[in-house]
C-alpha cells in the first residue's frame, strides 16, 4: 500500500461503512487519522487491471511489549470485487507479511451479519473465541439504533513466537 492508494482505500472503506455491517463508524477517516491508526508493516492492496479492489491493514492492540507481536486486523474488498477470490488471496498475503514482521496472533472483530467475512477468516485457520454481545449501538443511517454484536476471531502463527523448548 502507498499513499498514493489512500483515495481507493478510503473509498473502499466507505463501502464497508455503508453497509452498516464492516464498521461503527458512519464515515471513513481522513486519510491522517487512518494512517495514524494502523501500523505501517503488512499494508496490502489487491489490484485488478491496475486498480485497487481492497486492502488490509492491522494496529497494535496494546503498547505493552508482552503484546508486541499481536494485533488487530481489517480487510475490505470493493463491492465490485466480492465473489473473485481477491480477499482470500489478499489475506493469505496479509498473514504472511504480518509472520514475516514478527507478528504472532492477529485478531478480528467482526459483524455477526458479516458472513463471508467469517467464513473466509475460519478457511485461513481463524477460530471463533467468542462474541461480544450488544457492544455497539450505531448511530446512523438506516440501523441507528440498533445494538450490534462482534463476533471475536484470532489466528495464532505456527511458526511466529513458538517457543520450542516447550511442549
């Protein structure tokens, strides 16, 4: 990802905002605040004849350093790409970039009504850890004032962060 994908990624981000079911937020930042909110390791966008059809992207969840290698993540793919295969190949991308920089777990939080969202993270050897119930109420749009639940995810790294001395 360059800066120069930050009017793609918003967009596509707007996208996800819209549908009432990728985020709680009713707009997408401007593209400072998005940049100063996610980590500049295993940024990633997928392209289609030169244009970009979505993108990933984590922060830490925590400064601490026992946390140093576990963050949270997003992935959008634009409308206009859902059903191509473009978020598979982007997370499998996106995990292996996040390995490679050390991270050891990435976590999710996603719409329970985001279905193919959780299945692609289950086929890419994420496991449900819980939900968190009534978390958000929205505040916009045609679903203000519906609570919402987030279904928590993560994937722990075979090989990132294993300590081989124990069993």
């Amino acid at each position: 990802m360059r800066a120069t994908d930050s009017d793609a990624v918003l967009r596509i981000y707007q996208h996800g905002a819209d549908t009432g079911h990728a985020t709680f937020q009713s707009q997408a930042p401007s593209w400072s605040e998005w940049d100063q909110g996610h980590l500049n390791e295993a940024r990633l966008v997928a392209a289609l004849k030169g244009e970009v059809i979505g993108w990933a992207a984590m922060a830490r969840i925590s400064s601490r350093s026992v946390y140093a290698g576990v963050a949270e993540h997003s992935i959008y793919i634009a409308p206009e790409a859902h059903g191509l295969g473009a978020g598979r190949r982007l997370m499998r991308a996106f995990i292996e970039s996040a390995e490679t920089h050390g991270f050891w777990m990435l976590q999710a939080g996603i719409f329970p009504e985001n279905r193919a969202s959780i299945a692609l993270h289950k086929s890419l050897g994420f496991k449900i850890v819980g939900t968190r119930e009534r978390i958000g109420l929205m505040d916009f749009g045609p679903l203000k004032g519906v609570w919402h639940d987030v279904v928590l995810m993560e994937r722990r790294s075979a090989t990132v962060g294993v300590n081989p001395n124990k069993e």
